[in-house]
C-alpha cells in the first residue's frame, strides 16, 4: 500500500469517526451543539457574588483574575444533561470511555465513574493526575490549589497553555476539563491546604485522595487527616531534579526511606501523629541530579525573591523539574488510584534490595526441609533460583505472612531497605502439594515448624483454616496472585 493509499485511509477514517460521533449524539437527543454550549458556562463564586466563566475565557478576563485574586473560589463543570456516573445510558460517554470499559469491565468502571476523588496540589504532578483522573471517567472531581499558573510552570503542566498565566491552577483545569469530559463534575478551589481547613476541604465522603504537595507541613496535615477520617489516600513525594522514569516505586510509609521529601514526610507522621504505617507513598530511588537554586543569586541581585516566592514565607529557592518527570509521576499516581477505585489494585514491586546470598540461602534451607520431610524418597525440589527471588524478595516482601501487614520495625531489620532474611525460610502452604510457586510461604524457622506440624496434623489445613480464618484468608489470596502470576 503506498503513502496516498495509507493517507486516504487514514482521512477517511478520521472523517467516519466524526460523522459516528454526531450520530450517536443525535440520536441520544444531546446536541453536540447543546454540550458544548452549556459546558462553557460555570459559576465560581466570589465574595459571596457569582461570575461566570466561559470556557475561551482568556488569562486577561477580568473574571479570572478576580478568581485568582480571592481564595476559596470554587468553580463547577459537568452541566449537560447526562453525567458520568450514569455513562452506561449514553452512547457517546461509553464510546469516549470504551477502552476502559474493556479493561476493567463494565461493572468495575461503574465504581470508578461513582468515586469522589480529591486532588490537593495542581503543579506538574497534580495537574497530570487529576488529567488522567478526569479522561478516564471519575465522576466528581476536587481539585484544590491556592497558586496561579506562572509562564515557568508550562514546561511541566498538563493542559496550561500561556493564555491562562495568571489564573488560578485550579480553575486552569477545570475550564479544560469541561471540554474534556464536560459530563463530570468538577470542583475547583483555589485555597491552601491547611489543618484548620479540613472539614471544609475533605467534606462530602472523598473515595480517594491524591496527596500531590510539596510543602512538607501541609502535606503532613493533609495526610494525618486522611488517616484520622479513614479515607485513603496517597502521598507523591518529590519529582524536582530527577529524570529516570523506571525508578518510580509506591512503598508503605514505613519504607520510605529514600526520598528527601518522603523520608521527612514519616518521621514527621510518627512524631506528630503515631502515623508509622498503613499509607502508600510514590517515590523515585533515583538521587536528585542537581539541587536547588542557591539563595546566593537573590543576594547578589541576580533574580529578585518574588521569583521564588508564591506567598510570603511560603518558599525562597526552587529546585529545577525536566517536565517529563512530573507528568510520570502524576500518570503513576493516576494509574494507582483507578485500580484501586475499580477494585483491582496491583501488587507493587518492592524497593528493598536483597543479596544474591540470601536467595542462595532460602533455596538451601527449602531443600533441607523438603529432605527432612521426605528423606530418600524426597523429590526434585521444582522451583529455581528466578523463582525464589520472586517469591522472598516480590510475593512476600521479606517479610515472615505472620508479619505481613503489621507494624513496621527501624530500618535495618525486616522493614528496612536492606532486610535480614536469615531468620525465615520458605515452606509448603499445603503439605499435600507439590513445593511450587503457589504453595510456598515465607515464615520464621520456629513459625514454619509449627505450621507442618498443624498443616500435617489432625484436620490437615482445613482445620488451620477453621481456627484462623483471617490470617489463611491473606495467605489464600497471596498464593493466588502467584498462581495468576507465573500459571495464568
């Protein structure tokens, strides 16, 4: 096929994909002459007035400025007739989110286009997730920022473009994002984040928030809050000065170590509010390639300090972003939260680092043990080293399942970075089955003798079961991912 045959085709395409698109509004009764019209106007109201804001409204609209001017200002999208919580009974929603359905099916996209999320810090990480948040069918939508967008910022934000410097990040977003999905609902407030401010900030049930600050005192408000409210919720550590994208890992906080802004972040939660574990953290374990912009340059008269500061003793120094960094981190975090809101969360890889000693030792003791059980007659143990690496390091975290879950201990010992393995070992789940990949748990030597003495005993597993119900339950689960993961 030559280049004008593939041009043509590709036209022809385009063209029949526009003509499908006004087809299928027309014939749910929404115009998209209608959508459009009642999706450019939304209200945000200020100083006790409201003033509308038109979806062209450039960054010299006296509205806007008055927005940006005045925190608290919230402004609402989604005003045409159908919304996206109801997106099963309109043909266009479920086209425009088809490949999600597809993914996670349709009922699992309910749950998403039902959720309530809250993103709180609408920079290059924020603006991203909030994007792929709203393009991918959450319902209602809080975004929350009390900064304007500022020309240095289009390097790295989703959808600002020079004509809306000045404005309000948050009402930025939300007059794209009618254009986007004008079907959802979305709330923009232009406000920081403060403790005093929560039950204002955090009303109306969130399902989710996105912890996107880089301010280390709201950003432990804001969590700790979450925590207290039960609402999950998390935290983006920092994405300034680094540039490798497959360094990104979500940790429990107690494992966030090797972050600046994260590693602030827990030992701030343990101090202030006994938080030491229990919320997710997006990091990157790539050191920062450069360090912020010295102060020595305000000094000398270089740069002056408002181009530092956005309010006062808020912040004097940046710290320098490749804008590709952020828009992975925001993507990340986004892609975390909608398998998390559809019911299908993923099971993250692990930061620890192990030894290549320590894998050669759990393969010896679990050949020792399976000799012990079976003398002479014992066979081949059928799993290798690739495996015993999945299973200590990804399956069980080096952890003891006895431990799995709990509170962590410093750094250093099973919680930390670097983990002593030595006091576990790998043993069968179910003394019947073959030593395979989803019959092996990871236990302390004391802990894994008693299991094959209960597990072998009177009643076998189904009276361990019977007994702790709770805890054979998790490890259930935990095998079961390993058998979807290495058997399909």
């Amino acid at each position: 096929m030559d280049t004008k045959t593939v041009a043509a085709v590709g036209l022809g395409a385009a063209i029949g994909a526009g003509a499908c698109y006004l087809l299928l509004r027309s014939s749910s009764h929404t115009t998209l002459v209608k959508s459009t019209s009642t999706s450019q106007l939304s209200s945000t109201r200020i100083n006790g007035s409201t003033a509308t804001l038109g979806t062209s409204t450039s960054a010299s609209s006296p509205n806007l400025k008055a927005a940006g001017a005045v925190a608290g200002a919230s402004a609402k999208g989604g005003t045409t007739s159908s919304t996206v919580r109801r997106f099963q009974e309109d043909e266009v929603l479920v086209e425009q989110l088809t490949r999600n359905i597809q993914f996670f099916g349709a009922d699992a996209q309910q749950l998403v286009a039902e959720s309530f999320v809250v993103v709180v810090g609408l920079g290059g990480v924020g603006s991203h997730c909030a994007h792929l948040l709203l393009r991918s069918g959450v319902g209602k939508l809080r975004l929350i920022d009390f900064d304007q967008v500022t020309v240095s910022s289009l390097n790295r934000h989703a959808v600002a473009t020079r004509e809306d410097v000045g404005t309000p990040k948050a009402t930025c977003l939300a007059k794209h994002f009618t254009r986007i999905l004008p079907e959802a609902e979305v709330e923009a407030v232009v406000q920081m984040y403060t403790a005093d401010k929560e039950s204002e900030l955090l009303a109306g049930s969130p399902t989710l928030v996105i912890d996107a600050i880089d301010n280390i005192d709201t950003k432990v408000a804001l969590v700790a809050a979450c925590v207290k409210r039960g609402i999950k919720c998390l935290s983006v550590a920092g994405a300034g000065a680094k540039a490798d994208p497959t360094r990104l890992h979500i940790v429990d906080l107690g494992e966030s170590a090797c972050d600046p802004l994260a590693k602030a972040l827990r030992y701030r939660l343990r101090k202030d509010h006994n938080i030491i574990t229990g919320v997710p953290v997006l990091l990157s374990t790539e050191k920062p390639r450069c360090g912020l912009v010295a102060c020595e340059e305000v000094e000398q008269g270089i740069r002056s300090p408002a181009d530092f500061q956005v309010v006062p003793n808020f912040r004097v120094r940046t710290i320098p972003v490749l804008g590709t960094t952020p828009a992975v981190f925001g993507m990340a975090a986004a892609g975390w939260a909608l398998c998390t809101l559809a019911g299908a969360p993923f099971e993250t890889e692990p930061v620890i680092k192990l030894q290549e000693k320590q894998y050669e030792e759990q393969l010896r003791l679990l050949r020792e043990r399976e000799m012990a059980r079976w003398g002479d007659a014992c066979p081949p143990v059928p799993i290798d080293m690739d495996d015993v690496i999945y299973l200590v390091r990804e399956l069980w975290r080096a952890r003891s399942a006895r431990e799995a879950g709990g509170p962590p201990r410093k750094p250093g010992g099973d919680w930390g970075l670097k983990r002593a393995t030595g006091h576990l070992c790998l043993t069968r789940w179910d003394p019947a089955q073959p030593a395979h990949v989803d019959n092996l748990v990871l236990l302390t030597h004391e802990e894994a003798d008693t299991h094959d003495a209960a597990a072998s005993g009177p009643g076998g597993l189904a009276a361990l079961r019977a007994s702790e119900p709770a805890w054979c339950a998790k490890v259930d689960r935990i095998l079961d991912l390993a058998r979807r993961t290495h058997y399909y």
